[in-house]
C-alpha cells in the first residue's frame, strides 16, 4: 500500500501540472478574449447592419400601405360630403407624401 501512496505523490506535480499551466494559459488570455467581445459587441457587423436596415423599411412600405388604404377610405368618405373625412384626408396623405422618399423604390426589370 505504501508504495501506491509513493508512486501517487510522485505522479501528483507531473499531473497537476498540466492543471497549472493550463490555468496559467487561461488567466493570460482572458484579456484578450473580454477585449474581443466587447468589441465584437460593440461593433455590428455588415449582415447585421442590412438585416436592420432590411427590418426598417419592411416597417415603413407596411405604414405606407396601411396609409394608402385609410387614405382611399377617407377619400370615398369625402367624395360622399363628409368634410371631417376630407381633413383627415389631407393629413394622411401629408403623412404618406412626408413617408414616401424614406421608402425605396425597386427598378423596372424588363
């Protein structure tokens, strides 16, 4: 039995050994790597970016056709003698022509 517990304690600074300088290697790059996420987390990358921007104007074609349909509501309302319709007109069609140069336009593909 003794001669077990000698061979252990021999082995132990060679196996832990490994222990160490594996946490030695992972303390000194542990800088490095919280860097790298903050800067990963900070920046965006260029999908991300036209991921955004694609997001950002599915939302507004979306407001401009509901715009689009409340106006053409508004405007047979206002044909009909309505006059609060007619004002509420004015002022969708204000809201679509401000909404209309922020939406892009796609090409003719003939």
């Amino acid at each position: 039995m003794r001669i077990y517990t000698v061979i252990l304690a021999a082995s132990a600074p060679l196996v832990l050994s490994g222990c160490v300088v594996k946490t030695v290697a992972d303390v000194a790059t542990a800088p490095v790597r919280v860097a790298g996420s903050a800067v990963d987390m900070a920046t965006t990358s260029q999908s991300e970016a036209d991921e955004a921007r694609g997001r950002e104007i599915r939302r507004r074609e979306e407001r401009l056709g509901k715009l689009e349909r409340e106006y053409a509501e508004l405007a047979d309302d206002c044909d009909d003698g309505d006059d609060e319709a007619c004002r509420e007109a004015i002022a969708v069609r204000r809201e679509m022509d401000a909404l209309v140069p922020t939406v892009p336009v796609e090409p003719d593909e003939r």
